[in-house]
C-alpha cells in the first residue's frame, strides 16, 4: 500500500489549496475597548496585530508604534474586545432531536453532516475553541480534521471521539432489545479492557479521553447519582491515557463517582452535579477541574419531550438539575477557583452556549468569573494556556466582539457581533 502514499499526499495538499474558506494575511484590529480577561480592566483604544499564521505578534495602545507599515486595520473602536470565547463540554455531532428513540435512525455519516452545521453555527456565535466529549464513531475526529484542512467552518477542535464506559451504562446505548446484539463503540470492562479501549480511541485520533464514571440523565435504565466505572477501572484508564499524552475528562453526577474520579488522577469533573464538601475538598487537593453545565436543564426541562427525550430522562432532570445549581454555588463559594465553561450543547440547541453565563452569574459568580471560566481557565484544562483563551502575544488571533460591556451585563455575550479566528473573519456585523 505504501506505493499509493505519495499520491495520496498529494491530493491532501490540493484539497486544501482549493478550499473556499479564506485563510489569512498579516492584520491588525483596533478595538474601542479590549477586555484583559486575567485582570478584568477594560483597557481604552487598543491594537492588535497579528501575522500571516494568524498568531497575534502585538498588543498595545492605539498610535503606538506596533503595526508594520501596509497592513490593513480593522476599525472596531465602538466596540469591546475580548478573546474568542471557550466551551469545554460540547457534541457538536448532535442535536436534541437526536434524543432517545430518534437518534437510532441517525447514520455515522449524517452525524457527521450534522457536526458540519453546528461547527459553524458554533464558531458564528463566538466560541473559537471547543472539547468535545464525546461522539460516535469518530465523527469528531472527521469534523477536526475538516475544520483544520479548511473544508469546514468551526472552531479549533479538541476531541474525545467514542466516550469509554460499562456495558449497560450512560455511555453504552440501551434501547435496543438484546437480539440487536448492540453495543456503543466506548464499551469497555474491566482495567485491562479499559487500557486497552484508550490505547484504541488515540489511535484513531482522540486529543482526550471522555469515560463515564457514573449514570447520566439522557441515557435509559440507569441512575445519575449510582457509580458505574470502579475506582480500580478508572484509576486505569487515567494512567494510561496520561502516559499516552492525553488528559481525561469523566462525566460524573454521582458523589461517590466524583470522588473516585477525582482520587484516579482525572483532569476533569463533567456536571459535577451530587459533589459534596469532601468531593470539593478532594478537587482543591488533587488540582481537579470541575466542569457544571448550568444552562441545560431549562431547555431539557421545558422542551425535553417534545423533542423525543424519554420520559425518565425529564424525571431524573426535575430531580438533578436544581441540586446541581446550588452545588455549583456551593462550590465556587467554598473557594473552588478551577472552574472551566462547559454547557453539554447538544443536549440543547448549538449556537445557544453563552446562555450559561447568565445563569453562572444567577447562581454567584461575578461577570468577569464566568468569562474567565470561559477564556483562561477553559484554555488551561484544555492543555493550551500559550495559545487560546487571551489576547496576547504567541496566541491565536482568535478575537471576538460585542457593543457593550461584558463584565457589566454577561448576557452582551449572547449576541457576539464579530468573530475572529486565527486571524480570519467569521463575521463582522460591525461593517454592516
Ligand atoms: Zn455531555
């Protein structure tokens, strides 16, 4: 097969020579106000310039010296800047309609159809970035990869690909009857079986590993707050994925899941949902992320059923969801600092991600905490401080904007007006 490779080199290469989205030139943005999201100061009149890899290469003052002379100037100046927005908790291969029932006539390539959509509808409403955690059958590592060769628009990918998981349990796919003989592809027991299922998701391209150590709402037969991966199979698939290079998001609602999640080296606590005071204490201890996705329950609560979730899902929201709300504030009060912005979109409808600072706000962080979550902290869980989550030298020129303040009024961030990523616009609603 080997012969066959230079030719296939070659096809990549012209693939993306032909692409129809833009790539970029060297540039610069003024920006009435650009917000330091690790201060919090809105700092007056500023330029950012940025090169031909869409890498910014200066900040500073209007009128300084910073831009080389001929390059184009982007005039926001009645606008705020702020750094391309972060969510750590996404399905972009899938829609609420895909709930229960519904998502078993949903093929592998139409998932991928349907990741193609909510990549740009995501990126449009200012998320540069995105995890994602957890897709079937590799849709994720498609959708990437199209984004990155430029035959898709969206943001700058992280993916998990299948999430690991038991038989039987929120990560495997229980409505079908035993003669189908199905199984999801994350579908692992036992420690050795588990190592050997993240050896396999990196192989076929997973950045992350995404396991389900406890039971979740949107799955049948099972109970959010139960364990289902034990501390020994958890501990496993941390090691393994950590001396591969990869870092380990676990979906746990449960307490004692949490837990376990937290003392097998995990980097990421996804809902977070039953977490009580030792679970709180365990993550400031071990340096845990804990990711609460606050948003979603209006939408599963109010619009759930009409859109094919199963009625027990909706029961075990009404139980959930509150509770999950005041741990959130629990937590973030009791001095938690590692919080990232994760909203589980797909779950609700793609594009509505920044409706969660609303209700980060509602349940007692301040703007600036919720924005932080979003930029700084969502950059660092993600592994990638020097290049996403702020506007400054050596990162990504991924750089959004809003009329208004963000840091007085967080719903500003429901309605980005300009998008900029790796230095090409997305949109620009400020020039119409
Ligand atoms: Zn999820």
């Amino acid at each position: 097969m080997s012969r066959f490779f230079p030719a296939l080199v070659i096809a990549i290469v012209s693939l993306a020579a032909l692409s129809p989205l833009a790539s970029s030139a060297p540039g610069a943005v003024r920006c009435g106000q650009l917000l330091d999201v690790r201060t919090g100061h809105l700092l007056k009149d500023q330029v950012i310039v940025y090169d031909a890899d869409g890498t910014i290469t200066a900040v500073g003052p209007t009128g300084s010296p910073l831009a080389p002379g001929g390059v184009t100037i982007l005039d926001l100046s009645s606008a705020t800047c702020l750094p391309g927005l972060i969510d750590v908790h996404t399905h972009l291969t899938g829609d609420p309609s895909s709930s229960g029932y519904e998502g078993l006539g949903v093929s592998v390539p139409r998932e991928a159809i349907t990741g193609a959509k909510n990549a740009r509808i995501t990126v449009h409403a200012g998320f540069t970035t995105v995890r994602n955690v957890g897709a079937g059958n590799y849709t994720d590592v498609a959708l990437r990869d199209g984004i990155n060769a430029g035959d898709v628009e969206g943001p700058r990918m992280f993916v998990s690909g299948p999430p690991l998981g038991i038989t039987g349990g929120h990560c495997d796919n229980n409505l079908l009857p035993f003669e189908f003989h199905f199984k999801e592809s994350g579908v692992a027991d036992g420690p050795w079986a588990a190592r050997a299922k993240v050896r396999e998701t990196i192989k076929y391209g997973a950045d992350l590993i995404k396991v389900c150590a406890s039971g979740g709402v949107l799955s049948k037969g099972d109970q959010p707050g139960a364990p289902q991966y034990t501390l020994e199979e958890l501990t496993a698939i941390a090691e393994e994925a950590h001396k591969l290079g990869r870092k380990v998001a676990a979906h746990a609602h449960g307490t004692q899941s949490i837990k376990d999640a937290i003392r097998a080296g995990i980097d990421s606590i996804e809902h977070s949902s039953l977490i009580d005071d030792e679970g709180i204490a365990l993550a400031k201890e071990h340096g845990t992320y804990l990711v609460f996705d606050i948003y979603n329950d209006d939408f599963i609560l109010q619009e759930g059923a009409k859109v094919g979730m199963l009625p027990e899902s909706i029961e075990k929201e009404k139980k959930i969801g509150r509770l999950q709300r005041e741990n959130f504030r629990h937590a973030w009060q009791s001095g938690i600092t590692k919080m990232a912005f994760g909203t589980d979109a797909g779950v609700y409808p793609h594009g509505d991600n920044a409706r969660q600072f609303a209700k980060m706000v509602e349940w007692g962080m301040k703007p600036i905490d919720a924005i932080q979550a979003a930029t700084i902290k969502a950059a660092d869980l993600i592994g990638q401080p020097d290049k996403i989550g702020a506007i400054e030298s050596g990162h990504y020129a991924d750089i959004i904007a809003v009329a208004g303040d963000p840091t007085s009024d967080v719903r500003i961030l429901e309605s980005v007006k300009f998008v900029m990523k790796g230095g090409v616009v997305v949109r620009n609603d400020f020039s119409k």
